[in-house]
C-alpha cells in the first residue's frame, strides 16, 4: 500500500526527522519526492504511520516536543487512540514566572486536568512520573490565582517509607519540611521562590501532615492530598469529610508504593470503590503511558509489573 502527504506545518527538514522516526517505529518507507511525502507498506502500518507523521507535524507547529511527546504519539496510533488524543485539550492552562508552558501531555493527563476543571472532587491513581501531584499543584495554583479560592492547603500521611514524624529530629517545622519537599520545590517551580515563600508567610499557602486536617473545615480553598495510597480507610474518610463550602479537592497515590502495615488495606483503593457513583466526584487512572518523566521511568515501571505478574501478585 502506498499514500502521500502533502500540506505540512514544518518544514521539509524537520518533518524529515519525524519521517525516519515514524518510518522506523511502523516499519514502513517514508520518501520525500519533490511535492510531499510518500508512505509505502503494509496497509495497516502505512495507515497509523500517516496518522502519526500527520499528528507530530501539528502538534511541533509552534511548540517544542521532545523524544518522549514523540514515541507517546507513535504508540497511540499504533493502538487506535491517536484520535480520542487529538480531540481532548491541549491548552496551555497556566505559565511559570520563567515562561514554562504547563499543559497535559497525554490522554490521560489531559482526561485529569479536564476532570480537575469541572469536578469538585477527583480522585487520581496511576505510577510515578505521570504528573499526579505536579498537575493538580499546577491546578491548585492556577485556581488561587484567578481568585476562585482563597488558599491552597496541601497535605500528605505521615508514614512514608516506614518513618514516622515523631521519631524525626526537630521541632515539627524541622520534621515537616524535608517530607513536604517534593510539594514545595513544586509550587516553588509554579510560583517562583520568592512568591511562594510570601504565600507560605501569609498562610495562603498551607502544606502540612495528614494528621493536622481532623478536625478542620475547609471552605473557600483548593486542597489536594497526596501520596493518598498510604492512607487507611479511616483517616480517607475523616479527610474527605473536611470539605467545605467552595472546596475543590485532588487526591492522588501510587498503588506501587504503598508503604502501610502488611494486612491494612489502603484508604486510596477503598475510595475508588466506594465513591465511583458519587455526583462531583470523578475518578481518573493514569498508567505507565503516561509517564512524562525520562522514558527509563516507564521502562522500570513496566519491568516492575511484569516480575510482579510473573510471582501471581495481585
């Protein structure tokens, strides 16, 4: 089978680039001829090598994309959900003080930043370097800054990795702050330093232990949990019934690193199965294509499953 594309956004020579990487992923023959490009192969590997090289052409016009934006659209056609890709967002919802575009990168992140948008709860599961907890800071800072709420409050159970705050050195300042570091060097990319250092000040911004939340109202705010995975039951639900007047709220985990007591079941699944028809509440699961970080990441993330398949692990 052969076809031809002819109207492209680039130029010749960067489309030429895509050519030999779609070329080589779809085992097909890409030849510039003069006018446009010709495609030649099998008829199915000719059909999603066109989608593909047609996909990456629009979505390089004007934005950069790297190896990783590049094998994600390669993979989608490849599995006939190129199309459901292109039809969701790909707005840029928010900008960083150093003009770093903040946007969903693939279906499923673009499935939760649209979830995040008309939800007041969303409940987000999916492997490390998806963007669970960047994406719904990045939403969090997005709503404050557009007044919608009037604080953020972020906030993690303190029991990762098998350390407990109170056996941590310091006064609880000095406990918190090196556990709560993946949250502030994330507001502190959003917000620049100095901005979020005055928020943190002012008490805009809150970031603190699951523990501190009982008790507490949360109204006029935008609240996200994470790390959601090593919560149990009890301390979900105490959580989820904080929420307040105007409160939209995130909660995110990793199914992989669950670091409770063997025997106590995980607040982060319970909710999944408790709250799926609950109205306002929308729950997303994101997996290992939609890891955005150095594509290593997805390959250990995959190895892990497979040797966790292999022993009948559940």
């Amino acid at each position: 089978m052969e076809d031809r594309i002819e109207h492209l956004s680039n130029s010749t020579q960067t489309a030429g680039v895509y050519a030999t990487r779609v070329a080589d992923f779809f085992d097909v023959d890409i030849e510039h001829d003069g006018s446009g490009f010709v495609i030649s192969g099998d008829s199915k590997n000719v059909t999603c090598a066109k989608d593909a090289f047609v996909a990456l052409d629009k979505l390089s016009s004007g934005t950069e994309i790297d190896e990783t934006d590049i094998l994600y659209i390669m993979n989608l056609a490849n599995d006939g959900r190129l199309e459901e890709f292109l039809k969701t967002s790909d707005e840029v919802f928010y900008m960083t003080p150093s003009g770093r575009a903040i946007k969903a990168r693939t279906l499923g992140q673009r499935l939760y930043v649209d979830s995040l948008k008309q939800s007041e709860l969303v409940i987000c599961a999916g492997p490390a370097g998806t963007g669970k907890t960047f994406l719904g800071v990045a939403m969090a800072v997005k709503a404050l800054k557009a007044r919608e709420v009037s604080r953020i409050i972020l906030t993690r159970p303190a029991i990762e990795a098998g350390e407990r705050l109170g056996f941590l050195p310091g006064d609880i300042e000095e406990k918190v702050n090196p556990y709560m570091r993946p949250i502030y060097d994330a507001l502190s990319a959003l917000l620049g330093q100095e901005m979020f250092e005055r928020y943190y000040d002012r008490g805009v911004i809150e970031v603190s232990p699951l523990a501190f939340m009982r008790g507490r109202n949360l109204d006029d705010c935008f609240v996200l949990l994470d790390e959601a995975q090593n919560t149990t039951p009890e301390q979900m639900k105490m959580f989820l019934t904080r929420l307040g007047v105007n409160c939209r709220a995130c909660v995110c985990g990793d199914f992989t690193q669950i670091d409770l007591p063997r025997g106590i079941e995980s607040g982060l699944k319970d909710a999944i199965t408790v709250l799926p028809d609950v109205e306002g509440v929308r729950i997303v699961s994101l997996n290992d294509t939609d890891i955005v970080r150095n594509s290593l990441v997805a390959r250990i993330v995959k190895a892990y499953e497979n040797a966790k398949n292999s022993k009948g692990e559940v």
